[in-house]
C-alpha cells in the first residue's frame, strides 16, 4: 500500500508541474513584473502551445508595462511576443506543426512570451531550421520582417541604391541596415547615438555610420550621393532626427516610416513633399497580419531563409534569464542595448 500511495503521489505532482509554468508577470501598469507559477489554459483548435527557449526582449513590452502602448492589457498580464522554442502541443485543426519542431513565433494578440510555455495561433508560428539558434530565431522575425517590408516591398531597393537609416543600432535600423547592405549590396549610410553603436553599425555593412549632428549628417549624405541625396530613407526613430533626415531625401526619393523609437510621431507638412517630390510611406507588420496575411506570413519566411544561408545575422547585445527580466527592462530602458535583449526562459 506505501508503494501505491508514494507511485500515485508521483504522479500526481507529475500531473501539476505540467499543468503550471513560470512566467513574470504584469500585475500592476508601472510596477516591475514578478516571477510566478501560472495555470497553463487550454488550446484551441487552431492554437499551438510552444515550450519557449527564448524571447526577444522589444520596447513594445516597455512600454505596454508602462501604460504607455496602444494595448491595454487586462491584469495580471504577461508580456514578450516574439519566441523561439519547441511546438508542445497543436489544435484539432493545425496541419502544418507537430509536437517536438522547432519554430519562432509573433504573438501580438496574445503576447505571453515571459514564460517557460505559451499559446499561440497557428497563423503566428514558423518552422526553424535546425541551422539557426532559438537565440538567433528570437531575434529575427519582428525587426527583419518589417525591414524587409519597407525596403524591398515597399521602396523596392536595387543594388547600388542609397539609403538613410536612422536609429541605425536599434533592433529595427540594425536589420535595415543588415538587409540594405548585405542582401541588396546598397550604400547604407547609418544615423545613431553614440560613436561605440556607429562603430557597430560599419560592421555590420554601413557604408557609413555616423553620431546624429544635422550638419554632419547633411554634409556626409552630400558627400557619399554626390550631392544628389539618398533615394531611400528608412526612418525608426521620428523626432527631430527624422525631421531632419527629410532634409536628404533625392528627387522622387522614398521615405519609409516604421517606428518612432524617441516616442515622437514624425509628423510632416504636405508642403516638404513638394519640392522634392518624394514619397512618403508607413509599414507595419501588424497591419500586414490583419490586411495581408500571405505576405505577413512570406516576409517572416524570407528573412529566415536569408539567415539560414547566412546573409543576414540578427545582432543580440545582451541575454538575461527569465528571473532578471526588470534587468532586461531597465537595460532597455537606459538605451544601453544594441540590436536586441533577449531573454533566457529554459529551465
């Protein structure tokens, strides 16, 4: 009777670890997020759970702990959208996974990512190959898929093209310049903060990378077109330095709006159009999920196919575990970061 009652307590806390994780946890906007055992909920039919290895660490997770982001979150809420992991277990209605592949996903609906597991729709999960590293899959989709986006959809770069970059060493600009440079072989031309983030930006093909001063940035961009302007202009910052960059453009250029890392909205008079004759474009891909989902789904599948022959490299300046994740915030926070943060939710 012992040997029954000790087998069926094993498996009765077998039964309850795998029916809880850990995941940090939003219980109040503003506040820093704790560590907690959370209930794992059921899967729909066309859900996917996956056991996450990696999350990238975005500032939309920032700022949606801050109360500062479009969504508002129902509490307590877990934030991290952008995994990489093993499929756990499928829907009734999921075709195209299977428990034990590993795969990214993008979870903006449900976001979740913070923790050892979470829920996803099928729509949302890509195959890895086993040539890239859930660090590196956790890196890629989000950044590399609107860049391509922009660049190649959107301002449709050719080789030999110019372009302007702004908030160059970010996790956005870096994959702008990555893909500018070493898919499309233009003439990147970066714009960040400090001289260690241009430093970073050359390696990773800039043809120049440069401090943000409005006469430096005039007089090399005249410099390297041959006073021509830029053609293209990919903007993720907003702010003064897009105003500025605007100042760059060539005639019939285009200026592709993607972020606003300074939290300032780059707003533009109908007028500055005019003179130049530029075009000025905004991409999304949360938009492209909702109004265009094959092409959502065929950006995310290009850069990863890109990666997995290895022309592009997404760029992770530093990891944290799982239980340092406000670490991982105020690292974000004091613009410490390059490329992205990622978070370590292995066991």
């Amino acid at each position: 009777m012992a040997l029954r009652r000790s087998f069926a307590s094993i498996v009765q806390t077998s039964i309850r670890q795998a029916s809880t994780f850990k995941a940090a946890v939003l219980k109040e906007v503003g506040q820093p997020l704790k560590i907690e055992s959370v209930k794992a909920a059921k899967l729909n039919k066309d859900q996917v759970r996956v056991k996450v290895s990696k999350c990238g660490v975005n500032s939309a997770d920032l700022l949606v702990c801050q109360g500062e982001y479009h969504v508002k979150p129902k509490l307590p809420f877990v934030p991290g959208f952008e995994v990489a992991g093993e499929v756990l277990e499928v829907g009734s209605e999921v075709k195209t996974l299977q428990k034990g592949d590993r795969v990214i996903g993008l979870n903006k609906d449900l976001f979740s990512g913070f923790a050892q597991q979470c829920i996803l729709n099928q729509n949302d999960v890509w195959n890895l190959p086993g040539e890239i590293s859930f660090k590196e899959g956790a890196a890629l989709p989000d950044s590399y898929a609107t860049a391509l986006l922009g660049l190649a959809r959107r301002a449709q770069l050719q080789e030999g093209d110019s372009v302007l970059v702004t908030a160059a060493a970010g996790g956005l600009g870096l994959a702008a310049v990555d893909l500018a440079a070493n898919v499309y072989r233009a003439k990147v031309i970066g714009v960040c903060g400090t001289e260690d983030k241009a430093s970073l930006v050359r390696e990773k093909g800039a043809w120049a990378a440069l401090t943000y001063k409005p006469e430096h940035l005039r007089a090399k961009v005249k410099e390297i077109t041959e006073g021509k302007g830029v053609r293209v202009i990919f903007d993720a910052v907003g702010g003064h330095v897009f105003e500025e960059s605007l100042k760059c453009v060539a005639h019939e250029g285009m200026v592709v709006v993607a972020g606003f890392a300074s939290k300032q909205i780059p707003q533009v008079e109908t007028s500055s159009l005019l003179p130049k004759a530029f075009s000025l474009v905004g991409v999304s891909l949360s938009n492209y999920r909702i109004s265009d989902p094959e092409v959502y789904r065929q950006s995310v599948e290009d850069v990863v196919d890109m990666c997995e022959q290895g022309l592009i490299s997404p760029h992770v300046s530093a990891e944290f575990d799982l239980e340092k994740v406000n670490e991982a915030f105020e690292f974000l926070r004091e613009r410490r970061s390059t490329g992205k943060v990622i978070l370590d939710c292995d066991d």
